[in-house]
C-alpha cells in the first residue's frame, strides 16, 4: 500500500491506522524520488495531495484500488489527484467529488454524536 501526501498530518494518522491492521505501507510525499516506481508496486494507492490529476496511469498497477482524497477546485469544478485516465487499469477508484468527502462529512457527525454523549 502507497500513500502518497502533501502533508504528514494525514499521511502518518492512515499509515498509523493501516498498521494497526497490519498493512505494510509506504509513505510517500512530493519530494520522494519515482514516485511512479512505487504506486506502480502497490495494490492500493491513497493520494492526498491537492495537486490536479497528479497521479497518472502508468503510475497505478493494473486492478490495483485507488483511493483519492485531494480536491482541486478551478472555478466552481472540483478535480481530484488522479488523473480520469487511471480509470482505464484501475480494479476500483473513489470519485471525486462525492467518493471520500461524504465519508468524512459522516465520520464527523459520527464523532460529534460520541463526543456529545461521553461529555454527559
């Protein structure tokens, strides 16, 4: 699993929550060197960078999962990290928009409740 970040904030909190169930992970950011060379290698790659369609093809091994966390907004379009033509070797890819955002919005309302609860 590759996950490759602009930030360590999300980067090493996932790699951290992956390891717990036991996934090897690589962390990469945009100073690694061929970048390419290892998403290609990974059966899950996880982009969260913030750059527009960063992530290519020939960087995404074939049926591998691609999650894509980034959102780049032009205008009123939203864009994500992984280019659309990662589509054609990907096994599974998250959209953007409406793939992880929804997740999160519910995550929060989620912990929110929780949070809300424990506080009584």
């Amino acid at each position: 699993m590759v996950i490759i970040v602009k930030s360590n904030i999300f980067g090493i909190n996932m790699a951290n929550l992956l390891l717990k169930k036991k996934a090897i992970v690589t962390i990469c950011n945009l100073n690694t060197k061929n970048i390419p060379y290892f998403s290609s290698k990974a059966d899950i790659v996880i982009v969260a960078v913030g750059k527009k369609y960063l992530v290519k093809k020939n960087w995404i091994k074939q049926n591998a999962v691609v999650i894509d966390v980034g959102i780049n907004k032009e205008g009123k379009k939203v864009y994500g990290d992984v280019d659309p033509s990662v589509m054609e070797v990907a096994g599974k890819i998250t959209p953007v928009p409406y793939g992880v955002g929804p997740i999160t919005n519910v995550m929060l309302l989620v912990n929110t409740m929780k949070s809300f609860r424990s506080s009584k």
